[in-house]
C-alpha cells in the first residue's frame, strides 16, 4: 500500500509539475567520498554543455568548495538559490567557490534550468552532472544536496535538504578557519582571578571550569554563552548575585515581631522605631545589624525607669481590683502584659510580688 501511493504521488507530481522532494534523511554518510575524476561542462544556452568543463584541478584556487545538486523540477531547490548567489557573492574573494550542479531528478530538464538561471540572473558557476557526480549524490537519491569540500575534492561536510543562507554562511566560516586555534580565558567575576584557559579550534566548544564558591553570593552564569561555539579569542566571566538573608526585629517580649527585613549579603538592615513600653526605657538592640551575612534575629532591650502607679486594668483609678489582678500574677494564676508588669512593680524594684500587692492595696484603701 505504501508504495502504491508513493508511486501515485510521483504520477501527480508529473502530470501537474508539481515541485516535490524526498524527506527522508541521508541514508548514506558521503563524508569522505572525493569528486576526484569528475568531468563536467558548464551549463549553456538552452541547457546544452557548455565548451568549459570543470575538474577538480579549478578548485586548485580555492580553500572550501561548496557543490549543490538541484533540479528545475524541485521547488526546494529553487528556494535556496538565492542563498548561494548570496554565498558566491560573499564570499568568493575569502577562497569559497560555490558550484551548481544541474540534475535531472524528478522532472526537471537542463533547458528549465538555464531559463531559470537566466531569468534570476544567478551568476555563480553552474554545470551539467557527470557520472562522478550522479553516482556520489545518487547514493540517497534525493535533492537538494550540497557537497563541502576541499580543494582536492574530498567531502569535508554535507547537507542534506534545503538550507539557509545562515547556515551555509556558518559553514563557510568553519571550513574557512578550520585550522585556527583560539584562546578561551574564564575568569571569576567576584575577583578577577584567571579560572582557566583553554586553546580550542575555530567553531568548536571551551569548557567551562566549576565555579568557586564565594560566601555570601550565588553563581548565577556566565555572561555569554559564546563559549559553546567559539570564532574569536573570547574571555568569559562568571557573574555572581549577592544572597539575600532575613532579619527581624523582635519586641522585648521576644514573641512580637516589629519589623521583618530581607537584606543582601553584608549590607545593613534599617531597625524599627522601638515601641513605648510604660515604665521601661528602651536602652538598645541585642545584636548588631550594620553587616548581616545570615538570617538574624535582633531583640529590644529595655530596662525598667521606676515604680509603677498600680493601675493594672487601666481604668484610671486604683482600686483593690488591681491589687487583686498583681496577687494572681505573683502566685502564678495570671499573666500580665509588659505594661501591665510596669505598672504592678509599685514599689519599682523591677520585681512584681506581695510586697507590690500591698502596697497597692493600701494605697487604694487610704
């Protein structure tokens, strides 16, 4: 079944010219094949071999070779024309020859194609396939394909389908400085300490050392990635990002949180405005803020500045109701918030008891 509608999609293609290309991968690796041999005329008026015929002798002048098999018949083919007109004009001077080769695949004819080279105004060599280069390109039995090679003729790369002018201008870069060796330096970001330094080759990748760690900061990358496919002498740095940490500011009850702060690494945290406890003074802060480098916690200190006036329920006026409210505290039935103790230590000894107790009480009866 299969096959029968391959062949019937082959007879629409034919009937209606329909521009059509196999795309199925290159089923046959031609990386080291060698159009050394081949024997092929340019293409001519009407499609006809040209007198000139190429070899691989011409490619003597030039350091990459890029040879691209296409037909008229094939729409891809058409599409990436324009591409290696662009390579040819780009790059022709820099030791790239850039080479048509005409094929009659599918239902395409040598006249077809010199109309449209003709018509496009493309003026990069073409020629009419030889043997050498049909049994080469044969060998997967589909275009477009292009050759890169040397200037011997051996394949040195290969692709397979319709392309880019981005890539064949990536190509052509490659092969062109394929020998170049290029330095990679990576340096720490933080200190500017050498990491390493790699010599790779043109196109290949460097390999970036393992980060140093640094207290206090977070290795966040490198500020470039162009490490990964290197065309110049490149230095590359890790960059680093300060760690944040929390701080919070605590009441002297311990348990009421003032104010709660998140502060890079070894920078200072900003305190709260300490609240106003009756009977206390605020004296300062356990602990030291201006260089946080971890989560911190941070108490008020206060320290007591007198007697209370005894007024515990805080309705104004002492009575034996606050005598009793500090006598149920002092025997441990009853908890007393830090203003309420303030004003419990009656006689200000910084110690609520009986003594307090009795003292409030008098004082309310007199």
């Amino acid at each position: 079944m299969k096959k029968f509608f391959a062949l019937l999609l082959a007879v629409m293609a034919a009937a209606f010219c329909l521009p059509v290309i196999a795309v199925e991968p290159a089923d046959v690796n031609p990386i080291g094949q060698s159009f050394a041999g081949f024997e092929a005329n340019v293409i001519a008026e009407g499609g006809n071999p040209g007198d000139t015929v190429i070899t691989v002798d011409d490619f003597a002048d030039y350091q990459v070779i890029f040879i691209n098999i296409w037909s008229s018949g094939c729409g891809p083919c058409i599409v990436e024309m324009p591409y290696f007109q662009q390579l040819h004009d780009n790059y022709e001077s820099e030791g790239v020859l850039v080479m048509g080769a005409v094929s009659t695949w599918i239902n395409g004819t040598y006249a077809a194609a010199w109309n449209h080279l003709q018509s496009q105004g493309y003026t990069y060599l073409n020629v009419i396939q030889d043997s050498v280069i049909y049994d080469i390109y044969s060998q997967n039995n589909y275009v477009p394909q292009t050759f890169i090679c040397n200037n011997e003729g051996t394949i040195v790369d290969f692709i397979g389908g319709g392309t880019t002018y981005d890539v064949l201008q990536q190509k052509a870069e490659f092969w062109l400085n394929a020998d170049t060796e290029l330095e990679v330096t990576f340096v720490d970001g933080l200190d500017g300490t050498v990491l390493d330094t790699q010599v790779v080759s043109y196109g290949t990748a460097a390999v970036p050392p393992e980060p140093p760690v640094h207290e206090g900061y977070n290795f966040t990358g490198w500020d470039t990635d162009d490490y990964q496919y290197v065309t110049e002498n490149l230095t590359v740095t890790a960059l680093y990002n300060k760690r944040t940490y929390r701080v919070r500011f605590y009441d002297m009850d311990g348990e009421t949180v003032l104010k709660t702060e998140y502060v890079q690494y070894q920078n200072a945290a900003t305190p709260p405005t300490p609240p106003t406890h009756v009977g206390y003074t605020f004296v300062g802060w356990d602990g030291d803020y201006s260089c946080i480098t971890g989560h911190t916690n941070i108490y008020a200190i206060y320290e007591a500045s007198g007697g209370g006036d005894g007024d515990v329920d805080g309705d104004g006026v002492l009575t034996a109701g606050d005598a009793l409210i500090v006598l149920r505290y002092a025997v441990g039935g009853e908890s007393l918030t830090p203003e309420q103790l303030a004003q419990a230590d009656f006689n200000g000894d910084g110690v609520v008891d009986s003594a307090d107790v009795l003292l409030i009480l008098r004082t309310a009866l007199e």
